[in-house]
C-alpha cells in the first residue's frame, strides 16, 4: 500500500465522510451495498470474510438485518480492525488482501468493496479470494469505474499542486470497472456483472468542500502537511465563488462502479 493511502486510513473519518456523501449526494438512489447482497444471495448463516472492511459498517448492516453466521472483517488500517472488533460476533484481522492468515476453503462467502483498486497486485489478491472461498461459495468485488467524479478530482489536484505537491506518487487505481470483469473471469471462469452509473450532485458549497478534503491524503496532502489549511482555505474560497457565480447552478460529477461475482468451482 502507498505511504497517501497508509496515511489515509490510518484515521476512518475520511472514509466515512466520503461513504456519508455518496449516500446523501448521488443523484439517483446509492446502494452498493444492496448491489453486493444481491449478488451473494445470503441464507444468513454463512461464513463471510469481508475485505478491506473500512469501518464495518457493512458487517454491522449484515448483523442488523438477521445474519447470524461467523463474520470477520480483514483491514490493513488498525483502526479500520477496531472498528471491526467493537462489533458484536465480527472479528476484526489485520492482514494484506493478498496474504490472508486462514486455510484454503475457508469462507463461505467473501466481499471485497471498494478496496481491489488500492491492492498493488490485484491478480494476487483474487488468488487469495479463490484460495480461502470454500467451492461452491461466492466472491463479489466493487470497483469504481476508470473515471470517478473527475471535477472534483482536478479540484483537489489543482490545488496540491499549487502548493508544488508532486502529484506523481499520488493513489492510483490499479485496477477498475473496465479491467476487473476480465481479470476475475481468469481466476473464476463464469463472472455476473452489475453495473451502477451515477453521480454526485451538490447545490451548495460545504458539502462539496468537505468531500473533497476527504480525498486530501489521496492527492498527497496528509493531516499533518504544513500547508493543508492553507489549502482547505484556498479551496474553499474557489467553491465559494463557483457557487456564487453560477446561482441556481448544481456541481454534477459523474461517478460509478460495478459489482462482479463468481462462484467458486469444485461442486
């Protein structure tokens, strides 16, 4: 994992202000969660790995709606771990996608949401997938598509490198909608493809501000960058004026993802 993206997570506020926004901002109902559910078709007591858990709020969703099979929550992020471990019957283990501590055939179901993209060997961790997914048993990965909410994403850069922040060591995804579905089909065979176009949508400017500081540490702008408030302010005061002189005008930026699944051979 990259130094922004350990940088990143070594705090959950970020991701849940981001997980936050796309459920009040998306311009058509936001439900990867629903998506993955579906996906799986769960009886409710299977075994279920979810990787690159965050802050487990899709193992706490699990648990909420009657899930009542083993669940554990695999991060690289302590603090996403803990997160986990506050759960009643989640496990929270600290380990690499691509190196999980569990024997082969293990999980009866196994998520990975949102995290393929920040794993520096994707083909790798979907080995493991396979390794630790009993046969029979489902794999869904979520990944964005190759161009997520691009306005915002020059908005942020834009203003690091204003401050001369180099760019160039800064998150990028190795692996996305497009590239996914082919690379699962040669580790699964068969794969289910679901696909979500969307975006967010924002009529005033705070919103705005504070997602996109969200994606600060992606940019290479860390909590304790010396020059972070001064871009916070800098950036701010930009949106500020974009909302002032388009009155009546929303901030659209187009985002997505797919959920792919494969069901593990051998039965």
């Amino acid at each position: 994992m990259s130094s922004s993206l350990e940088t990143e997570y070594l705090d959950p506020t970020p991701l849940r202000v981001r997980i936050d926004t796309h459920e009040h901002f998306s311009e058509r109902a936001h439900s990867p969660t629903d998506d993955v559910l579906g996906a799986l078709d769960l009886s409710g007591a299977e075994y279920l790995a979810d990787i690159g858990c965050g802050d487990a709020r899709f193992l706490a969703a699990l648990r909420a709606a009657g899930h009542h099979g083993p669940l554990v929550g695999i991060d690289t992020s302590p603090a996403m771990v803990a997160a986990a471990d506050t759960l009643p019957g989640v496990r929270g283990v600290l380990a690499d996608a691509e190196r999980m501590p569990f024997d082969d055939n293990t999980f009866d179901a196994l998520t990975a949401r949102h995290m393929l993209g920040h794993v520096p060997d994707p083909r790798g961790a979907l080995d493991e997938f396979r390794r630790t997914t009993k046969p029979g048993g489902t794999v869904a990965v979520v990944v964005n598509h190759p161009v997520t909410c691009p306005l915002i994403t020059e908005l942020v850069t834009a203003h690091a490198d204003s401050y001369g922040i180099d760019q160039d060591t800064t998150f990028r995804a190795t692996v996305d909608s497009a590239t996914l579905p082919p690379l699962m089909a040669e580790v699964f065979g068969a794969v289910a493809v679901h696909r979500s176009d969307n975006a967010l949508v924002f009529d005033s400017a705070e919103p705005l501000v504070r997602f996109a500081e969200s994606r600060f540490s992606f940019h290479g702008i860390a909590p304790d960058h010396p020059d972070r408030g001064a871009i916070l302010k800098d950036l701010r005061a930009d949106v500020g004026e974009w909302f002032a002189a388009e009155p009546g005008r929303v901030w659209r930026d187009p985002k997505g993802y797919v959920v792919v699944a494969a069901r593990v051979a051998g039965v």
